[in-house]
C-alpha cells in the first residue's frame, strides 16, 4: 500500500520535472528558430536559405522531443492512474472517507462565500 503511493509520488515528480525541461526547452529552440527566421527576412541569397534551412532544423527539434515528451508523460500518466486505482480497490473505505472529507471542506468554504 505506502510503496504504491511512494511509487505514484515519484512518477507525479518525475511528470513534472521533465514538463519543466521540456518547457525550458521548448521556448530555446523556438527563440532560437524566430531569430534566425527573422535574421533570414533581412538578408537573400545563399546566406537567408541557409538561414531559413537551419531554423526549420530547430523547429523539427522542437516538435520532436515534445513529441517523445508527451509519449513519456502518456506513459507515466498510465502509470500514475494504475497505482491510483491499486490503492483504492485495496482500501475502499479509506478512499470513500477521504472524498467525504474532501467533500465537506469544499462545501465549508463555498457556503461561507
């Protein structure tokens, strides 16, 4: 049971620290690719398809780690879902008495506003 819920906490973080790469990431290789577009707008010739060649480069690199990035977050979503529904079929009530509480703060708070 513990080791379920330690092994869904450790896929969350591990969901959440590469959504943070990927973004951090993600933003580098487009601001990347906008300024050699932009600096290619300016120039023709050779120089501006060379330009032009390398910041679609950069842009087929954005597409494909968020591509192997999403496949990564499917993979431990499924994951996170699978131990999730581990812990609750082996504790029913448990989980019964948490949404209940749950359920009672939500409606402490909003009927108070």
């Amino acid at each position: 049971m513990l080791e379920n819920i330690s092994r869904a906490n450790g896929n969350a973080s591990a969901v959440n620290g590469a959504a943070k790469d990927t973004s951090g990431d993600m933003k580098a290789l487009v601001k990347d690719a906008q300024s050699l577009l932009s600096a290619a707008a300016n120039l023709t010739g050779n120089k501006a398809d060379e330009l032009r060649e390398r910041g679609m480069e950069l842009l087929d690199q954005a597409l494909g780690k968020a591509s192997k990035y999403q496949d990564q977050a499917m993979v431990k979503g499924k994951e996170l879902a699978r131990a999730t529904d581990v812990y609750v079929k082996d504790n029913p009530w448990r989980t019964v008495a948490v949404a209940a509480g749950v359920g009672l703060l939500l409606g402490v708070i909003l009927g108070r506003k």
